[in-house]
C-alpha cells in the first residue's frame, strides 16, 4: 500500500520528536522502498559523541543493511530538514533518487539553500526534490528546541 | 613524535593497498593527533555493501569513537584521493583543520575539483588543504586499479 508524502514525512517527524526528548536537534529521516519504512533514523550527534550522527547517515545505514547493496535505489528519502553537504553528499553516493523534506537550513542546507549537491551536472546523479511537505510542524520543533536550548543556557 | 605528511601519507597509502588487495577502488585514510594515528579507513563500499564505506567516513568513525567527541578538533587527516562530497561534507560536520590529499580526483572532488566544499565561506567551518603529497604513487595506485578492472571486465 502507497501512501502520500504528508504520511511518510509525518513519520520522520516522529523521530524529530524522538530526538527533541534526547536534546538533540530534532530531525528524522525516513526512507522508504515499494512503500515500505525500510530505514529510519534521528538526529544522535551528541548522544553518540559521533559527527555521523545524522537522521539520514543512520537511514541511510539501515536501508543499505535491509538491501544488501550500497545503491539505495527505488527509494525516496523523507527528512524534516534540508539535508546538510555530508548528508547530501551521502544522499548523491547513494543514488537516492527522490528526497522530500520540510524545512529549509538557510545556513548549511544543500539541497538549494547554501548550494544544491543533489542536482550538480558535474556530479554523476541527480536527486528529484520536492521542499515544503508539512514544513510548519518540522520548522516549528527546531524553533521550539532551540528556544528551549537558550533558555536552558541562560539559567 | 612528530613525522612529517609524507609519513602518514605513506600509512594512508598503505592502507589503500589493503583496499586494492580485496578489489576496491584503492583510497586510504588515517587521521593524527598529537603525532599520533587515531582513526583508520579503507574504502570497503562493495565489501560492506554499504555507501558510507568510503576511507575518509571509517577513518572519522574510529576517531570520534577515541576521542569520545563529535568534534575531531586538532587533527589532520590524510587521504590518498581528493574527498568526494559526502566525505568533504563529514570533514566539515567534523570540524577537522586540516586535510592532506595525494591525487586530485577531477570528477568528484570536492576540496578545489568540481568545488570546494573544505573551504566556503557560507558553511560554518573552513579547512587548510594541503595537495600534491606522494601524488604519483597515489595517482598510480588508482591507475593501476582501474586497469585491472577493465582487463577484469573485459576477460
């Protein structure tokens, strides 16, 4: 059963609020094959003490685990943020051919914002995008979290 | 102690040849600090069946893992190849000063090649490139693998 991009983007910011509860910036990445959630993953860099902590590092490291092959293909990403160059760049290696997601990162977003990796001619794929998928409810939890981060900091 | 780049560069070309040996594209990795060799990669993206398999993205993975930190902060990593877009963008995410590469990679370089993501001004973190170290013996490696690899195709 396919089900529309508001429903697998409404699972990735699922794992956002799974992250929100750890304090960690709250992102999450859905990966889906044939209609099915075949990678998932939030935002873990400081619980994991890891820079490849990212909602879609660790996606994309299940989905490649679950096809048994470094090209995630057939597949679209869902992520609530703009995807940052490592992400992006791990999207392009992994020849992910559709990437849905939220929010825009005006600061280190790839995907359009900063640069566009997923759609460079010089690069050997191409990645189809579709921005602004529930982009309210994955804008407002950042702005909830680091609201929350600067009140925290101050007392 | 300190070495010079041409040492650690000869220990990342090492292990480039492991990668040669299990028929992978030949790229090594290692990261230092302190003069020390705190992180370790070779690219294994067939054998893991895996795109994050890249040298650069095992090398981070074991140094964050012994630094117990997110932030590679006052290291310098050395790899055989230009970083392609995934790795630049995890050297970025990973705060890592200064990165050392042997051969340009014109395709899919991302440290000066087809851009520069090591060092733009719009992402909050910029890296000192130093090129050109061992280059032939880096450059050739490849070359020598991707002539197999055709001979292989073609047999």
């Amino acid at each position: 059963m396919e089900f529309n991009d508001e429903y697998y983007m409404n699972e990735a910011l699922k794992l956002a609020k799974e992250a929100y509860d750890i304090d960690e910036v709250p992102i999450g990445a859905v990966i889906v094959h044939n209609g099915e959630i075949i990678g998932r993953g939030y935002n873990k860099r400081n619980s994991l003490a890891n820079p490849l902590g990212h909602a879609e590092i660790i996606a994309i490291n299940e989905a490649a685990g679950y096809l048994k092959d470094w090209r995630i293909e057939e597949c679209t990403m869902y992520v609530t943020v703009e995807p940052c160059p490592m992400c992006s760049g791990a999207i392009v290696q992994a020849r992910i051919p559709r990437v849905v997601f939220g929010a825009k990162n005006k600061k280190a977003g790839c995907a359009g914002s900063v640069i566009n990796l997923l759609q460079m001619d010089a690069l050997n794929h191409q990645v189809e995008i579709t921005e602004g998928v529930l982009q309210e409810e994955c804008s407002s939890i950042m702005t909830e979290f680091f609201k929350r981060f600067r009140k925290k900091a101050a007392e």
